[in-house]
C-alpha cells in the first residue's frame, strides 16, 4: 500500500490510500495500475477541492511507473461516484452479486480440501496452472504468482472474519477445476459460504464446472449452513450458468478507472510494435485531451472519440469496429484500413471478477 496525504499545516486532513497492482487487461497485456481503496477529507474541508487535489497529485508521484487508477464504486447517484466520474473516471466493468439458498444434494463428488496454509502450499503449482488455463484470454484481475492463495489464507485482511479452504476437482495429477471459499458472517450476520473465486472451464461437455458446484453445494450443508454467494462480472463465461442454477441477483456495482496519461500511453503501445517514424500517423481528438498527433508515417487517420471511449479502447474494453459503426468513434480524415491495426493492439478482451481481489 502506499497513499497521497493532505494536510493544512501539521493537521492531516485527507487520505488517499493507493494498492499497487499488475493488472491484466486479457491475454499478454498487462498494466501497473493503483487500486483506490478508500478516499476521505475531514469534513469541514470537504468541498473544497482537496480530494481533487490529492488525485491530481498521483500524476506527480506515479507517473510512469503507473499507468492507471481503479476504484469501485455501487450508487451511481452519489456524491461519490458523480466526483470520481468528474476526475475522469469511467465505467470499465459492471459486478453483479448472486446469492442461493441450498439444499444438500444426493450426488456423492469426489474433491479435495486445502484449508491450511501448508495443505495449499503443496497445490500451489497445481493450482497456478489451473487458474492460466482457464483465464488467459480474459482480464479484471491482478495477475496471479504462485504463493498467491496461500499469501491469501495466511495474510489476507479479513483473515479474520473468513475460514477459508480450497475445494477442487483432480483428474490425472491436475487440478481441472477448483473454488477458494469463505464461511463467515461478515457485515449482515448472515451465516453462510462465499464463493471467492471460482476457476473452471464454461463449456458443459466436460461436466468439471457441475461437478465443482455439486461438491461446494455439498460442502456448505456439511457445515450446516443454507446460504452460499458469489460475485461476477457482466462479461464472465460462468454468468448465464449461475443464473440457470437459481442464483438471486443481490446488487450491481461498477470498476471505475482512468488512465493517468492516456495519450503518453497510446503512443507507447504502438511504438512497442510499429514504425510510428515511418509507417504510420495517427491523430487523436477528444473533447478533454483535444487533439494529439502520434507518430510521423505517410499512412494517416484521424480520429474523433469521447473520453470515455479512448479510455475504453486503450483498456481493451470496447471493440472498436462497432464503435466505428455505430458513430462513437468518429474517422474524420485518412486510411480507414488503419483502424485494423488499432483493433490489433487493443483488442476487446472480456473481463472476469474474484471477489478474493477485492475485499
């Protein structure tokens, strides 16, 4: 963790606590961003631009070791959420809550239980090649290491209000599938089971992702207890699946984030892969950036688009053929070929969400 302080003299007035993160955005990409994990100014200096200050100071201290800066955020009507969205954050990903009432099933699934730290050690190599299986393509999350899930169980914040255990599927010496759980009662008093993460191939055929789901079900009344939850992306391959199980939506929130420099760090993606001297001109225009030349080839396009979507398409989050069709990205002048090496370095790729990352 690291922060950005105010204070007026030797008062301290606001904090802007900071979580650095490697942050994949699907496939080989990857971004160093900062996590805001809460943002607070004493009260009688509120509304006066000190939270704003405080942002801006990221810039100053992050920049270029950092590229982004995510938060959550779940009132879209707020006070909150409408000032992040004023420093330019945006919408980059929608998280839905699902909650289940269970009854014990008859099917008798054959799994494993970690639920110590020594237990989860011993996997871990296991469950490393797990979760890349099955994830690769996908973004959302902070990269995965091989002493993750057992940092988790031994040295996660709410250690103390979780049990935590591993339940996962074997076949041939590998783990084909698995779910990190947490028995708690953690902010309604609610005794029950969360699905922390949940890593298992989407497609049916296999019958890996029903037998992990039978065995957690089986799993939660062992424990004598009648709730499980779990929380996804909008974009996750399991999202259809879980509704069709009977799962009750609970809540919506959104990940915000901006890049911190959005036109230094265009340009620094298609310089990793193209002549921008020789080959290649691109010219970007939004309403707050206004306009940016990158790159000095004879092939040229100029392009117009909102914040947001510039935001969006750097992140890998909007397919930009469609925003083109659908005129929210604007080719005002030159080679309309060259939105095809766009689309080739920032891919739309979809995101997943664990709830492990974020509590």
């Amino acid at each position: 963790m690291t922060s950005v302080v105010a204070f007026d003299d030797n008062k301290l007035i606001g904090v802007l606590p900071l979580e650095k993160r490697l942050f994949s955005l699907g496939g080989d990409r990857s971004l160093n961003i900062l996590w805001v994990s809460a943002a607070h100014v004493e009260p009688e200096y509120r509304s006066q631009g000190v939270g704003t200050a405080m942002d801006n100071k990221i810039q100053e201290y992050f920049f270029p070791d950092f590229k982004a800066v995510f938060v959550y955020r779940g009132d879209e009507t707020s006070k909150a959420y409408r000032w992040y969205n004023k420093l330019g954050y945006h919408e980059i990903l929608s998280v839905l809550s699902f909650k289940k009432d269970v009854k014990r099933l008859d099917a008798a699934i054959d799994y494993i239980l970690l639920s110590n730290e020594a237990e989860i050690r011993r996997w871990e190599d296991k469950l490393f090649d797990c979760f890349k299986r099955y994830t690769w393509s996908l973004g959302g999350f902070p990269l995965r290491h091989r002493r993750f899930w057992s940092d988790k169980i031994n040295a996660h914040y709410y250690k103390e209000f979780y049990t935590y255990s591993i339940l996962a599927i074997t076949s041939q010496d590998k783990i084909s599938g698995y779910a990190f759980l947490g028995k708690t009662v953690m902010k309604d008093g609610i005794p029950r089971v969360d699905i922390l993460e949940f890593v298992a191939p989407d497609e049916s055929v296999t019958g890996i992702r029903d037998c992990l789901y039978n065995a957690i079900m089986n799993f939660v009344c062992q424990h004598g207890l009648n709730e499980v939850r779990i929380q996804l992306s909008t974009q996750d391959p399991h999202l259809q699946w879980i509704k069709s199980l009977g799962f009750v939506n609970r809540w919506r929130f959104n990940i915000m984030g901006r890049l911190i420099d959005p036109i230094s760090y265009f340009r620094e993606c298609l310089s990793e892969k193209i002549d921008l001297e020789r080959e290649y001109q691109f010219i970007i225009q939004t309403p707050a950036l206004g306009e940016h030349t990158i790159g000095k080839g004879k092939s040229s396009i100029k392009l117009f688009a909102h914040d947001n979507l510039l935001n969006e398409i750097l992140l890998c989050r909007s397919n930009i053929s469609n925003a083109v069709e659908e005129g929210r990205l604007v080719i005002i002048d030159g080679d309309k070929n060259n939105i095809k090496v766009l689309e080739s370095h920032f891919p739309l790729n979809k995101w997943q969400y664990f709830h492990i990352d974020y509590i």
